[in-house]
C-alpha cells in the first residue's frame, strides 16, 4: 500500500484526461473533486490488486450524466449515496467493502472512487475495468468480456434518492445503460451508479492493473516537460511507449446522427513534417478510429486515440475547438484487450456505423 497525495491526484486527472481517448469525464469537473477530496483528508491509500485477498470484495462507484449539468449542479453526494446504498445491499451476505476501483480511466471518472474512498475510508485499488482507457458503452468493456454481472445496478441522485435495478440478464449491458440512461434523467441528469462488484479474485484475473499509476506517470511527465520547457507531446509518447501520429490544426468537427446515436469527426490539417496532409478522427464520445487523407485507417480501437494540445493540455472531444494546435498519439491496447478472442467483437457496431467493416489491426503495424 501507498499513498497518493493532493498533488498526486492533480497529476492523475491530467493523466486520465488524455488516456480517456477523448472521452471519460471533463478534467475541470475531475479538479473539482479533487478540491473536495482535499478538505476531508491529505492522501489516498492506493493498493496494488495482489494486496486485495481472493475472496474479499471489490466495489465500483462511477459519475454519469451531462457534462454541463455535471459542471453547473456539483457532484460529489451522488458517490456517496451510490456507495452506501450498494454497501446496504451488500451488507445482507455479510460484506464490509474496504476496496473501491475507477469503473474507466478519464479525467473525471478516475477522481469518483477517490471521493468515495476519502469520505468512507476505503482504499483505492490500481485497476479498471476498460483496460486503461474510458469506453462509450457498458459493453465495451473488459466487465463485459470477462463476465463480470452488470447487476445489481445502484444509481443514486445528490438529493439522497436511489434506485436498485437487478436484470433478468445480468450481463445485458445494453439493458443496464439503458437503466441508468433513463433514471439519470430523472435525476436531473447527474447521477453516480456502482456495479461491476467483484471479487479479489475475478479483480486479479480479468481487470486492468496499474491504471491509476499509470495516468499518474502521465500527468506528472507532462507537468515536468512543461515546466523544464520541454515538448510535453514527446514526454507523454516516451511514458506510454506509444506513436505521434500527427500534428497539425483543428479545421473542422463534424457531427452527425446514426442509428439515433451522435457520433463526430474531428478533422486536422498537418503541420511542420505532416503538412499537406489531413487526418480525420472519428468518434463516439470516445476516438474509435483514424483515418488518413486516402481514407486508409492509421488506429482504431481498442487502441488508444488520444489528442492533446501541442502545449501539453490533454483534450476530451467535449474540450476540441476549430483553430487548435494539436497533436494525435496513439496508444496500444492493453494484453486483457489483445488477447481476449471476442475483444474486437465488442467494437464493430460502432465501427461499421464509421465505414469501417474489416478486422482489427494493432496500431504498430498502421503506423509502419
């Protein structure tokens, strides 16, 4: 066990915001958090999945709901209520929750759990369950593809009222969002939810370790870089042993409805050696794919697409704005993704939606 400090987390929500892939939460509502966290206690116990016993229990609380309301309404109580009443149920079978993990890896999502665990004394496990990234849906993720049950299904609002969901199918992901969808808005679209609760053992075999240290490397090698004056896009591909894949300015964000879905393209023109190119990066909350100007793919999930500004702010697609200077790395996908046979399964529908209808292909053979 260790622990992180105030200053710890500052560096983890930068981090998180640029392994977020564009998506997992607004940084500036993650910060917010982590004022909070400061007013109750100076650290965070953080513990590795090997220091969390096979048949103790894990718990998962998560922010979802609209990232103006998130921003003008405050959250906060939301995981509180979401944690209590999952620790109520779970007190009828006898277990006292002493573990809380990041349900996805983002500015905002990494920072609910540490709220939760400063306020109830818990400590803070260094896996997701995403893979070290932040997902569009339920179903794309590792919870999915391991099985871990989307029920029972906790959604709390900041006024104290909870709901509990048990699925006929608990690993229907799609009935689980489609819960939580509806209730959030009811709550006036801010709400925490937790499930996915587990055991050491599933959280040893089939979670993603190291996330929280990792986005911690991260945000603290682009402050470092900045404040040395140093390329913090460089800084960032060294740590992740990932790919620069462009630089250029933003021109243009599109966005279009599919299916009764929002989805958006994000389109660069190339600067300095990748001038008189065009990338364009298609998205859905999440960066899913890149294309180049001959519309051949240059990534695509689950693959890490991640942009940040050349100055070393890492960016959310809720953050992108026409006129930007930025830069696009990519970040392979963990082993938990890669070497499950259906993790490319998971993905296609929303692929295909991008004109994308072929197989998976790892990033480091794209960029070659």
């Amino acid at each position: 066990m260790r622990s992180l400090t105030i200053n710890d987390l500052k560096d983890i929500v930068v981090g998180a915001t640029l392994l977020g892939s564009g998506g997992g939460g607004s940084p500036e509502n993650g910060l917010m958090l982590v004022d909070e966290i400061a007013k109750v206690t100076e650290s965070i116990p953080l513990v590795s999945p090997d220091e969390v016993g096979d048949n103790e229990y894990v718990s998962m609380i998560a922010g979802i709901g609209s990232p103006k309301a998130l921003k003008e309404k405050g959250f906060g109580p939301q995981a509180l209520y979401a944690f209590d009443t999952l620790q109520r149920l779970y007190e009828l079978i006898g277990v006292k929750f002493k573990y809380i993990m990041p349900g996805e890896t983002g500015g905002f999502n990494i920072v609910t759990p540490m709220y939760v665990a400063a306020h109830r004394k818990l400590a803070l496990v260094d896996a997701d369950g995403t893979g070290g990234r932040a997902v569009p849906e339920l179903g794309t993720t590792l919870y999915n593809l391991y099985g871990i049950p989307n029920s029972p299904l906790i959604l709390a609002d900041r006024h104290g009222n909870s709901v509990v969901a048990w699925l006929a199918n608990p690993l229907d992901g799609h009935m689980a969002e489609t819960i939580a969808r509806y209730v959030t808005v009811a709550f006036e679209l801010t709400a925490a939810f937790g499930t996915w609760t587990m055991t050491g053992w599933q959280l040893k075999a089939f979670m993603e370790p190291g996330v929280v240290t990792r986005s911690l490397n991260v945000g603290r090698a682009i402050r470092e870089a900045k404040e040395a004056g140093k390329d913090p896009v460089k800084a960032v591909v060294e740590v992740v042993r990932g790919f620069e894949i462009f630089r250029g300015t933003i021109t243009k964000i599109e966005t279009r409805t599919v299916g009764g879905f929002d989805f958006g393209r994000t389109i660069i023109e190339g600067e300095g050696e990748y001038a008189g190119r065009k990338l364009f990066i298609d998205f859905k909350n999440e960066n899913m794919i890149v294309w180049n100007e001959k519309n051949e793919p240059l990534a695509m999930v689950p693959d890490l697409v991640c942009l940040m500004t050349i100055d070393g702010t890492p960016l959310t697609n809720a953050d992108t704005k026409e006129g930007m200077k930025v830069a696009v790395l990519g970040i392979p996908a963990s082993e938990k993704w890669r070497k499950h046979p259906k993790a490319f399964e998971v993905w296609k529908h929303i692929l295909e939606k991008m004109g994308y209808t072929g197989e998976y292909i790892p990033i480091e053979k794209l960029v070659k």
